[in-house]
C-alpha cells in the first residue's frame, strides 16, 4: 500500500481531532496549577494487528502553526464518521501542543512487563527528520499478530516535549520492530529489515 505522504499527514491530524471529538483524548483546557509543570507517563501496551500484520507509525516535528509536531500509530483498521467524513483512528497518538497521551483502550491493553526503549537490534544509523529536513516520516512495519509498544512521553506547561516509542512483536521472541526519538524539533528512527518508507 502506497500513501502520499501530504495526504498521510492530513489523514493523521484530523484522526487526532476527531478522537478528541468523540471523547478519546482528555480535555485541553488551558493547564493550570501541577499541569504547568513537567512530568512523564511510561507505559507498555499489548496490541492486537490487522490481519495483514504490518502497524503505520507517523510522526511531525513543528514547522510553524501549520504543523505541530505529532505522533501517531495505527495498528488496526478502525474509522469514526465525523462531519460526514471517515476518519481513521489511531491507537496512540499525541502532539506538541497538548500534554496528554492517546490510547485506544479499545484496542490495547496495559501490560506489566516493560520493553527496553533502545534502537538495540535495529538497523542504524538512524533516520532524522527536523524543520529543515523532510519535516516528516512516515513507515509501514511488519509485524506479527500482535504488538508490544511502549511509551515515555514528557510534558511541560501544557505541551509535549519528548518522547520514545519503542515497538515489538508480542510473542516468544519479542524481536524489535521501531524505535522512535521525538521531540518537536527533531525526529529519530530505527527500524527493522521489516519496515518501510511510505511516501
């Protein structure tokens, strides 16, 4: 399957408006009080996979108001009709200028066991987007029929200001899958032979 990535990042954005339409996201009221100050969320998830068994990662870094930075991973085919238009919903996402994190608990599941958040048995070096340089990336991973995908997302004064998202199979190996480093102004991945660049 083949996405043209201007069409892939609009698809992206508006899947992050739309969950925050029907409910998905918490609210983004301007932050007051411990909301201004810095602090993380870590978690693991358990994540089932479209029966083609490939997850869509994408990620922005901010170039003006026209592109916050964000994240998105989609794992399942899933869609909700928003203004008469059918928009695709991500199982995590989040962006730069909100401060909370995206799951579709629907879809994953919390897990107690942790997977190491290093690029260690991926390819490298890894592949960097900034403002001056692409400005976005977009990948198909293959995967196996589930995934297990950790987050460690920062926040201050209301926004997202780092993040690392690692991935892997759900199975007896856990082999690695992705490993992302984002942050508004700079993105970094390592991935397996499995993925590819979808523009």
């Amino acid at each position: 399957m083949r996405l043209h990535r201007g069409i892939w990042i609009a698809g992206t954005a508006a899947a992050c408006l739309a969950s925050a339409a029907v409910g998905v996201h918490p609210s983004s009221a301007a932050p007051t009080g411990a909301a201004t100050r810095a602090s993380t969320v870590d978690g693991t998830y358990s994540c089932r996979v479209r029966r083609q068994h490939f997850v869509l990662l994408s990620g922005t870094v901010t170039m003006g108001q026209q592109q916050p930075g964000l994240f998105d991973l989609i794992s399942v085919n899933k869609s909700v009709v928003k203004n008469g238009a059918t928009v695709t919903v991500t199982q995590f996402g989040f962006s730069a200028p909100r401060s909370n994190l995206h799951v579709d608990k629907s879809t994953c599941s919390r897990v107690k066991k942790q997977i190491p958040l290093k690029s260690k048995g991926l390819s490298g070096p890894p592949e960097t987007v900034t403002p001056s340089f692409e400005g976005h990336l977009n990948q198909r991973c293959n995967t196996k029929d589930r995934v297990l995908v950790r987050i460690r997302l920062t926040t201050s004064g209301g926004h997202s200001t780092h993040a690392l998202v690692a991935v892997r199979n759900d199975d007896a190996k856990h082999k690695p899958v992705a490993f992302w480093n984002w942050s508004p102004q700079k993105l970094s991945s390592w991935s397996a032979n499995g993925c590819v660049d979808v523009s």
